[in-house]
C-alpha cells in the first residue's frame, strides 16, 4: 500500500484543487512520486494493521485518538467515509504515526551503531534538568552523552530517532512513575495538547516535558477548554495546579522512562 503523506503541500493542493483529481505526495531519497489519493478503505486497512502490530482493540484507538473508547471513527472508514483532516491526525497521534499515513519518518541524521546483529540509535542525552515540581531554570542544554535505543523499538513505540531527546527528572512529585534522576525519552514531534474533556477521559493523561516561565518541568498534562491546561502530579502530596496554555511551551511528549535501582 502506498504511503500517503498530508502536509501543507496538500492542504493547498486541497483547497485549490478539485478533489477528484487529487494527488499525493511521497518523498524517498532522491525521488519524488505522485500517487491517487488512497480510499477510506486503504486508509482503514493501514491503521488495522497498525494498531494489530501495537495490541490494541479499535475502541483502544477511539479512547487515545478522541477521549472515548468506542470503535466509531474505525467503522465509518470501514464503511467508505472519508474522515476529516482533524479525525485522521488524531488517529494517526493515537497508533504512533506523524499526521501522513506510515511510520514515524526520520528528519535528520541519527548516529547508528549495530550490536549482535541489530541496529541501535544514538539519542543524546542533554544536561537540561526536568523538574517534577515547580521547574528547573536551565541555562546550558549541552549534549554530555549518548543513549542507544534498538530501532525496531522506536518504530514500535512511534518514535523518530532524529525527533528524540533525553533528560534527567528532578523532583519527587511524579513518583512513584518518574523519580529523581530517571531518564526520560521525549519525543519533540508530539507537542500538540488536544482538547479532551476530563469527564470523558477513560485513561489518565500522558505526561509532557514543558517550559514555564523559563523553568523546565514535567507533568501530566490535561487541557480541557482551548486556553486551559491542569497539570497533575501522581504523587498524592502534590495537588493539581493550573495553568494558561500561552504560558507554557511544550517540549514533547515523554514516551520512556528508566528507573535506577539505588538500595
């Protein structure tokens, strides 16, 4: 199945172009193809098999893409309902996927190593601090080392090697998940905050690296109006706290952590 990509590219071409006679754009190295736009039924076999090879159940992907866990959006496409530009990013943000239909494309160069067989990247660690309370003011955000990561792994999890960062947590108000000192893995591409009203949420929120007020932080976040956004903690000590969404500048999404044991 060939891979259609959306960009502003083809949003023009939609809105100066007669539908019926849209085509699609696909980007390899060195050539540049043109394709029929794929129908609602191409559409519907890729995110099948894309959410088969993740695990998850069609109503899984309606609670992640739109807040509630129904197989709606998978069914009308099923059906021959073309989705709308809003509905197909969503779908895509919920199985990994940039808003084009196909893995996560890598944008930049990304060191690769091999070991016993398998091709790692390279992720650089920044010394950026995150805090997991009331933020980190970081004045140097130097790589100061490396972190291999198996490919097929971040392919799994929809990450782009060259769209990845890490950092270290500080902080105790996201334990017991995130403690002082884990890394956490963020994913720069994932910065949109969707609106979602909290009643009809059937999971907790994901947790975000953000900037406020010149301060690095790390919460859960929620934005249930346009312009509002809860950031939560899971440490019970620490209360929910709000905030206004043209005060904060979100870095990306965290998609892994890891945890040191220090008995």
């Amino acid at each position: 199945m060939h891979i259609c990509i959306i960009t502003a590219i083809l949003i023009y071409i939609i809105l100066e172009t007669d539908c019926a006679n849209l085509h699609r754009l696909v980007r390899r190295p060195n050539l540049v193809h043109f394709y029929t736009m794929p129908t609602p039924n191409e559409i519907y076999e890729a995110l099948e098999a894309r959410r088969l090879e993740l695990g998850l159940s069609q109503a899984d992907v309606g609670a992640r893409a739109f807040g509630k866990p129904d197989n709606s959006a998978f069914q009308a496409l099923r059906r021959g309902s073309s989705p709308s530009a809003e509905k197909l990013a969503a779908l895509c943000a919920a199985v990994g996927w940039e808003f084009y239909f196909g893995p996560a494309r890598e944008t930049g160069p990304v060191e690769s190593v091999a070991l016993g067989g398998e091709s790692f990247a390279q992720i650089p660690l920044h010394a950026a601090s995150l805090s997991a309370g009331h933020g980190h003011e970081n004045h140097q955000e130097a790589v100061i080392d490396y972190l291999a990561f198996r490919r097929d792994w971040l392919r799994r999890v929809g990450v782009s090697p060259s769209s990845a960062v890490l950092a270290r947590a500080d902080g105790n108000s996201m334990q017991p998940t995130i403690w002082a000192g884990d890394l956490v893995l963020i994913d720069r591409t994932r910065a949109d905050l969707p609106v979602r009203k909290t009643e009809t949420k059937a999971r907790r929120s994901s947790i975000y690296a953000f900037v406020e007020d010149g301060h690095a932080r790390i919460k859960r976040i929620e934005r249930p109006a346009e312009g509002e956004l809860l950031l939560l903690s899971d440490n019970p000590d620490y209360g929910p706290q709000f905030a206004r969404a043209s005060d904060i500048t979100v870095i990306g999404k965290v998609m892994w952590w890891g945890h040191t044991n220090r008995d």
